[in-house]
C-alpha cells in the first residue's frame, strides 16, 4: 500500500509557509506514446475577445482528507473517468513547479513508495478566500484504450505536439494537423481554442526543457 505519510509532512510543511491548500493528484498518462488528458464539459468553455476557449487536464482529482492510498486513489479515478486499468510508474526525479519555475528537488520517500514526476503549487489570487491549489503528478501508461466517460472528449497527444502548445494557444483544428487525435463523447468544434490547465502547465514547462 502506498502510504501518504510523506505528502502529508509535505502538505504540512508547506502549510505554514504559503497557507492553506486543497490536495490534487493527477496522472501524466500515456496510451501508445501518447498522453491522455481530458476536456471539460462544455458548460465550462468560455469565450474571451470572440474566440471559444475550453480548459484539458489531466485525469485525477481532488483528495480528500481521508484518502488513504493515493495510489487506488489514481487507479479509481482512472477507471471511472475513462475506462481504463493505469500502471503507475516510478519516476526517478520529482520536480517542484512554483511561480512558474520548475526545480528537481530531493524529496527522501519510504523506501518502497513511488515518487510522483511532479508537484504543482498554484498560488491563489491576492486577497482571494479561496485556498492555494497543491497537485502531485504521476508518471502512468495505460494498455486500454481509454473512452472519455465523465469529459466532453479526451485530447491524446505526443510530445512534440504539446512542446507547440508550450506559450502558444492552439485549435482544435490545428492539433488535428499536428496529429493529434480526439476521442468525442459530444462534438468538438475545430475552431475551439484548447488550453493546458493545473498539471498539464508544469509538464508543458518539462517537455520545453524549460527547467531550472
């Protein structure tokens, strides 16, 4: 069993430094090279200056204090978002995204525990009431091909398609043309604007090599 002693006295530690946080985990998740993620419901899309927005993220959720097992915690949101029986992987480093920097950091865990690839601290706005946003982040592949049952459809991507998407915004049309592939529970329009939201910017920032 995975134990959560170690994100704990993380959580704990950072808590009295930055404040509050409501606890995410996610998976960066790969099904034949390349990744998964999720788009929001079309209630949640957005238009800005005459062009039709819509966040993806990667699949997972929000924690709640008595999660026990992160790792069934993953493995469950994986089934019942998208259908699919996830391997969680071992990542040999851990970076830390904060104010939009990425770090490597030493993080010593029990012996035995898989490392998270990344944790993202999203700070709240100023004077916000809402709470700071903290989200560790699994390396994961996946051998079922996964159906998008709680998104409006999955975005699956290479790398090389993602680094494009690095600080410049991008249409469903043009990821298309790039080679990426959309499974659709509901019609995507071509000319909506796609952009990476909570995780998916700090594995943006590592696949851009953009890591200090």
């Amino acid at each position: 069993m995975q134990s959560n002693a170690w994100i704990k006295d993380f959580v704990e530690r950072l808590t009295s430094v930055e404040g509050n946080f409501e606890i995410f985990a996610s998976l960066f998740l790969k099904y034949e090279q390349q990744f998964v993620f999720g788009i929001k419901d079309s209630k949640e899309w957005i238009e800005e200056y005459g062009e039709r927005k819509a966040a993806f993220s990667a699949i997972g959720g929000r924690m709640e204090e008595d999660t026990a097992d992160i790792m069934q915690f993953l493995k469950s949101s994986a089934m019942q978002d998208i259908g699919s029986d996830i391997n969680i992987l071992d990542s040999p480093y851990t970076y830390l995204d904060y104010q939009h920097r990425l770090k490597k950091i030493p993080i010593n865990l029990v012996r035995g525990e898989i490392r998270p690839q990344m944790i993202t601290i999203i700070q709240k706005a100023k004077y916000a009431s809402t709470p700071n946003t903290l989200i560790f982040s699994y390396a994961a592949s996946t051998k079922s091909k996964p159906d998008s049952l709680q998104y409006s459809a999955l975005f699956l991507a290479k790398e090389a398609v993602l680094v494009k998407m690095f600080k410049k915004k991008k249409t469903v049309q043009e990821l298309k043309k790039d080679g990426a592939v959309f499974e659709e529970r509901i019609k995507i329009p071509d000319n909506l604007y796609l952009y990476p939201s909570g995780s998916i910017n700090s594995l943006l920032r590592f696949l851009s090599y953009e890591v200090f």
